[in-house]
C-alpha cells in the first residue's frame, strides 16, 4: 500500500509552478476534508501543439493528489470566438482534440480512466443552460464582458455578440460541471475574475481558480497555433522538430524568455523529476539534474551550451510524441486530421474572415498595429532628462514600457492614467539604455514654438481596443514593420491634424468603433 498523501502534501503538488492562485484558503480547507474537484478546459480551434503538455503535465498532478479531474471540450467556445472553428467542422474539431489530447495523456502516462471528459455541446444547449445564460446577460454590462475576454477572445475591429458571451459561458461551467476549481494559463485571469464576481449574483458560489504562467514558444514569444515559427507541432516528423529547435531562441546565459528551458521546467522535470543532458565526453559527458533551478543556473553562467541543450530536448522530446505520431499514422486518424483541419489551398473559404491585405507590399494604414492604451505609470528616463518611461496597458497580460520625448510638452501628471493611442508592431528599439516596446503618438502644431499633445481616443474606449483608418478596417497588421521596409514613415508622411482637431491619414479620419480619434487644441498639425 503507497504512501497517502498529507493535505500539505496535496496541495504543494496542486500548486507547483503555477503563477498565481485566487482562493488559497479554499483551496487548503477542501483539501482537509475531501479530494478536490478541478477542471481544465481547451477550445477546440487551432491544432494543439507542444505547449498542450504544459496543462497536461499539471493535469498528472492533480490525478497525483487525488483530485477529481474533468477536461471539458469547449466545442461552442471554439465557434462563439470570431468563429475561430467553424461550424461545419466543429464536430471534426472536436473528434480531432479528443484524439490528440488523450494521445498525449498516455504518452505521459497518465490513466485515462481517472479522468472525466466532457464537450460543451453535451449541457450548453439545455433549458437550465439557457435559461443561466439569459440570467448573466441581465446582470452583466457589455464593458464588463468585452473587459474579461480581452486576453481570451480574439479582438476585431466590429467584434460580433458571440465573443461577448464567451466569457459568460466560461463561468457558468464551473457551476455545471460541478467542480470546486478551474485550471488555466494567466491570460484567463480576467474571465476568472469575472466569474468570482458574476456566479454568486446567480446564487452560485465562487470558485478557486489556478494559473499557469504563460510559456514562451520557440522564438521567445508565447507559443501560439497561429505563428508556425514558434511551436511544434504534435504530430511534426523528427526531422522537423530537429529544424525547429535548431532555429528556437536560445542565447547563451539567458534565462529570460527562453522557451526551451521553459519546457524543461514546466512538462519535462514534473514528469521525470529528473533531466538528463547529453553531450560528448570531451565536454564532460552527460550529466543529470535532478532540481531545475541547478539547470537553470547552470546555463546561466554557460556551463551547460544552448546546442546539448537543444539535442537533449530533442531526444526527450521525440520519445513524448512517437506514441502520438504511431496513433495519428492509422488512414482513419489521418483522414481525421485532414478533414479537422483541410488544406486552406484547396479548401474554399466556408465562412469568410476577415480581409488581408491583398499585397503584402502596399502600404496601407492597416498593416500599423494601433491600438489604444492607458498610461499606467510615468518616471523620467534616468539617463535623459528629456525623455518619460511610461508604462503602458496595451491590452496584454503585461504593460509595455515605451520611452518618449514629451518632458519639455506634456507635464508627468497630464500624462498618468490617459488614454492614449500607441503603435504596436515597431521594432524594440534602446534609447538611452531604456528598451522602448512601443511608440505613443502625438499630434503637432505646424508653427513655432512647437507644441505637442498626445493623441485623444474617444470617450470610453479600452486599452487593447484596435485604432484603424476609415476605409482600412478589414486588414491586418504586419506582425512587425521592418524597419528597411519604411512602412510607418511613408505613410506617416500623410498623417495630419484636420481643421476640427481629427486625426487623420490623407483626409480620412483615424477611429475605434465608438468614434473619431482626435487631439485637444491642436488644429492643421502632423503626427509623430
């Protein structure tokens, strides 16, 4: 008979490498008297990828301490978000994720039969269901639904009402499902704040809520189904996973953003409790860690090298996704994918998305990123006297420092907690030993002395909200301008300030969807 585990014991291997956790005191009172209820959720959208053993790696922890563990297939989720999966394929979708998701399960290790699997479609569409949702939409304002989706919910110019009752739904799982928890990345935190506040106005309770921290891809970004560069994919061939971890972010000595040593710490070391390196002898052969944090330091100061890094990844890596490839290679599984997931070559377009720009080279206002944001903090540059430090709220998990010349116009306390309007997908540049993410615009007086104002967004608007020109709003940014390219200043050149202080781009003005972008007392102006 195995060692029982002690509450402590529980909740340590419950809680290991998450980021945060919103109910501890719940969390360590349900664990003294009975096993914990939790479950984890995944839309069914994008092909999963290797980013997927993250949850799954906490999903053998839960099982380890006894949790009841539930993994909801979140197939309306995947439709209700800009239509991410549509439906026609939804069904596919689903069978798909089933698939590859307990292929992953067993490659780990974990006994299918301990866990409860669930899609959405099975209780969403019920009377109680329905009825719950109707409920939530008369208690809850659009800003508060639009506010917990932000991270979540894939934000457009004309966002449809289905992304709005996203994060309703999320929340009212917690209560079908019956669950005392819910496990996710912390770009859901502001859907589980939303449901701590929404459930008990319900008459239901307030759940706990854990969070992984969010783990960066291959190029030092998070891993996303969307961006082929920065993940691998389950079912990638040895060869390709070679050429992707070859080309992954990995700089000697830096420990910082490094997706690598990422899925060492968060899939590899809680599932082996132990990680190998493997390199020649005359470098001094393998060696074994078996605490992370001495790997880490470790490749901190390069004792270990980024290429026995890589090699050894690799190796533990290709051993985790044999057994998926060996599933998914039967013509049943094959055709599975293939129809999950057609070839958008050959496949004509079932619904239609939004539009890109037609010639990656024209250059168009839409290919600039701009949306609005909140200054959260100002501090003058500590080496440039002209020059704030802001931090700003761009609609990501993390504020954006940006670095800008605004001392001699913009006084400090003018600038805290304003809404401004900010370029996003400009190459990071260091001024003045400060790395500035992201660039505020201003307008400009077109006489001397100059006077400078940053741009004003309409009343109401939200940090992340997308600033498009009239005419531009179907096409999407550049993921970022290159620099050689001179996208940004050849069509800065037509940036102005019209009679009545509207921002515009060759006479067309710049808006969000609640209205004009503008300036306060600037009037025949440029933008900078």
């Amino acid at each position: 008979m195995g060692h029982e585990l002690t509450a402590q014991e529980k909740y340590h291997l419950i809680t290991r490498n998450l980021q945060e956790v919103l109910g501890e005191d719940k969390l360590q009172a349900v664990l003294k008297e009975r096993e914990l209820k939790i479950y984890w959720g995944t839309a069914t959208t994008g092909k999963p990828h290797i980013a997927y053993f993250v949850p799954m790696s906490k999903v053998a922890d839960f099982l380890k301490a006894g949790c009841e563990v539930t993994i909801l297939f979140a197939d309306l989720h995947a439709y209700l978000d800009n239509m991410k999966a549509p439906w026609e394929l939804l069904e596919l979708r689903t069978q798909y994720y089933e698939n590859v998701i307990k292929a992953m399960l067993e490659s780990i290790g974990v006994p299918l039969e301990k866990l409860r699997f669930v899609r959405g479609t099975d209780y969403q569409l019920s009377k109680e269901y329905t009825l719950d949702v109707y409920r939530l939409s008369s208690v809850v304002t659009q800003h508060d639904a639009k506010k917990a989706g932000a991270e979540v919910v894939k934000q457009v110019e004309h966002p449809l009402l289905s992304g709005l009752l996203y994060p309703g739904l999320q929340a009212l799982d917690e209560e079908y499902l019956k669950v005392d928890a819910q496990f996710g990345g912390v770009d859901q935190r502001k859907i589980f704040t939303f449901a701590e506040k929404c459930l008990p106005s319900l008459g239901y309770a307030k759940r706990i809520h854990l969070m992984n921290p969010m783990v960066p891809g291959l190029t030092g970004s998070k891993m996303s189904s969307s961006e082929e560069e920065s993940k691998i994919d389950l079912l990638d061939r040895k060869e390709d996973v070679k050429k992707k971890l070859k080309k992954a972010f990995c700089e000697p000595g830096n420990v910082e953003n490094n997706g690598i040593l990422a899925f060492i710490k968060h899939v590899l070391f809680p599932l082996k409790s132990e990680f190998v390196i493997l390199r020649d002898e005359k470098w001094g052969g393998n060696k074994t860690y078996t605490d992370y944090g001495e790997l880490e330091k470790d490749f901190a100061e390069e004792i270990v090298h980024p290429g026995d890094l890589k090699n050894s990844v690799e190796v533990a890596l290709n051993k985790l996704l044999e057994p998926i490839r060996e599933k998914f290679n039967s013509p049943q599984m094959k055709k599975l994918a293939s129809s999950a997931y057609p070839d958008p070559s050959k496949a004509k377009a079932a619904i239609k998305g939004p539009v890109k720009n037609s010639d990656p080279e024209e250059v168009v206002p839409s290919r600039v990123d701009l949306r609005v944001g909140k200054v959260l903090s100002v501090e003058k540059h500590p080496d440039a006297d002209a020059l704030y430090v802001e931090k700003i709220d761009v609609g990501e998990p993390e504020p954006r420092t940006v670095v800008s010349g605004l001392v001699e116009f913009v006084p400090r306390e003018e600038l805290q907690d304003r809404l401004v309007v900010v370029v996003c997908n400009m190459k990071p540049q260091k001024m003045r030993g400060v790395e500035s993410q992201a660039m505020l615009l201003c307008a400009c007086s077109s006489r001397e002395p100059s006077q400078i104002e940053p741009l004003d967004p309409p009343a109401g608007s939200c940090p992340g909200e997308r600033v498009f020109v009239e005419g531009y709003e179907s096409g999407q940014p550049d993921e970022e301008l290159k620099p050689k390219k001179k996208v940004f200043e050849k069509l800065q050149a037509d940036f102005q300030i019209s009679k009545d202080r509207t921002a515009q781009w060759k006479g067309k003005n710049f808006m969000t969807q609640l209205g004009n972008v503008s300036c306060k007392t600037l009037t025949g102006g440029s933008i900078r």
